[in-house]
C-alpha cells in the first residue's frame, strides 16, 4: 500500500507541475533600448485533465488553477550587447479532483509558487542602444541566449501529495533566434531544463514515514512563433511548443512511465491602449499529450513600461 501511494503521489505531482511549467512567450528575444521598465500583471486560469495512460489507479483526475503573477522587466548593456532582466512572483490557488485507489479525493491548495528569475543576452543582431538609436534601428535576424531559474521559494509542505512550490532549483539555458521580414516575424527557441533534487518529497507522513528524495531528467524543449505586425505595438501570433523527457526518480529508481511528449498550440494578441501601457491575451491548448496535463490555459497580462534609469 504505501509503494502504491507513492507511486500515485509522484505520478501525480510531476504531471501537475510539468503541464504548467512549459509556457508559450513570443517575442521573447525582442530587443528593447537599455533602462527600459515595465512592470507586467499577469492571470492565467488552467483548466483541464491529468493523464496517467493508465500508470496508476487514478481516474476522471482534473485540476483547475488560478494564478497571478506580478513581474518585473529592466533592459541594460551588458558588455555592449542588449540585455534584460525579468524576475516573476506567482500567486496560485488550485483544485484537484480524481479517484486515487478507488476512493474520491478532492485538494485544494492556495498559496505563493516557485519565483522565476531569467536574464537574456542578445549575441547577434542588436547592440545595446539608447532610445534615439533605437527609434532608427530596423530588426532582421536577430539571435539570443537566455539563462532561466525557477527559485524554491514557493509554499511546501513535505508531507503533502501536492504544493504550489517544488523544493528544488530548476535551470533553462536557451537559444533563441528571431527574425523579421517587414510586417512577419518568425521566433524559435530551444533549450533544456535541468533540476535539482528534493531532499524530502512527501515524506514523514502515514503513507510514507520515512523520507524520500525525488530527482528527475533533464527536459528538452523546442518553442516556435509566427507573429504579424497590424501596426507599432499591435500584433498578434500564432504559438506552439514540443517538450520531451523528465524522467522521474524516486530514491535514485527510475520511473519510466513519468517520461514527458506533449506539445501545446495556441495565440497571442498584443493591444495597446496608451503611451506607456498594453494589454496581451493568450491561449494555449495541448495538442499531444503522451504523458502529463492536458489543459487549455487563458491569459490576460497588463504591461506598463517607462524608460529611465535609478536614481
């Protein structure tokens, strides 16, 4: 019984975490002059099925999540290259329900997720600029790197099956590439996640009184944009991603039915409404689903931007 309950509990955590961790961001490796801010509100509702492929004795499992997320953007010369720099405080309040060993559960959690902290580098195709260069520059091929970290400072409690935070650090080194022919755009990136380990993953609990340590495989990911300008900040694009493997272990054994193939296609509308502000709508729906959540996910995000520099 408590291997089952173990069993059940990582299947059901890396499928929860995984299907939300693999967002669609176009755009991503746009330029901007150096000292430029924004400040970003951001909500996304995630709405939708965990699949199991009949893994484990969990059935009709769905999960819904609201989650904002306040973020923070400032672009800088980094040694005469542009750059910048986005740190993001998620906020989620989530609900679980399924049949776990033939009984109903329902869970509810509320509570502060992992911050995420990335710093992108262009390395070809944009000097650092300041706004009156930048107001003449014209983009063609543009390409980036970019390092993302997923910081545990999220909620956790280790004796729980599932928590807003991981209890782990999580890395993204990433390529991007992104190109422009007049009103078209065009972004592909592909990068790798790397995790990790949690010392104490539902541990000390009835199920399992002793303490279990949860690893897991890197994941590769490939990410594609197509994008068309209507005019200056009003755009709007087509997305998808591809993102496979993640292997999960527990006490270093191997779970191989928690390998990850999914993919999501989705949209994005970008509308300005003043000088300094815009609004994006997104969503996203998963296309292939091997192994995970299959969720349809909407966003609604508040930019305000200015250019100026501490002082």
């Amino acid at each position: 019984m408590i291997r089952a309950f173990l069993t059940v509990a990582i299947l059901l955590a890396a499928a929860w975490h995984a299907s939300v961790a693999q967002d669609l961001a176009p755009r991503a490796y746009v330029i901007t002059p150096v000292h430029w801010n924004a400040v970003i509100l951001t909500y996304s509702y995630y709405n939708g099925n965990l699949d199991f492929d009949g893994a484990v004795p969990i059935n009709d499992a769905t999960a819904s999540a609201s989650i904002p997320v306040f973020s923070l953007f400032h672009g800088m010369n980094f040694f005469g290259r542009s750059a910048n720099f986005v740190v993001a405080l998620p906020y989620g309040v989530a609900n679980f329900h399924g049949s776990v060993l033939g009984s109903e559960t329902n869970v509810y959690r509320s509570g502060l997720w992992d911050s995420v902290w990335r710093l992108s580098v262009n390395l070809k195709g944009g000097p650092a600029m300041e706004p009156r260069e930048f107001a003449h520059w014209k983009q063609k091929t543009i390409i980036g790197a970019s390092l993302k970290v997923v910081a545990p400072t999220g909620q956790y409690d280790s004796t729980k099956l599932i928590n807003n935070g991981n209890n782990r650090w999580a890395f993204k080194p990433e390529i991007g590439l992104s190109r422009r022919w007049g009103h078209w755009m065009v972004d592909a990136y592909t990068g790798v996640w790397f995790y990790t380990t949690n010392p104490k993953f539902f541990s000390q609990n009835q199920y399992n009184p002793g303490i279990t340590t949860r690893s897991q495989d890197p994941v590769g990911s490939f990410e594609g944009h197509l994008s068309y300008d209507v005019r200056q900040r009003l755009w709007a694009s087509l997305d998808g991603n591809y993102w496979f493997g993640g292997t999960i272990s527990m006490n270093g054994i191997s779970n191989p039915a928690t390998r990850q193939s999914s993919s999501r296609l989705g949209g994005t509308l970008s509308v300005p409404f003043t000088k300094h502000s815009s609004l994006k709508f997104s969503y996203s729906d998963g296309a292939y689903v091997r192994y995970g959540g299959n969720f349809q996910n909407v966003s609604i995000a508040w930019q305000y931007s200015w250019f100026g520099r501490p002082r």
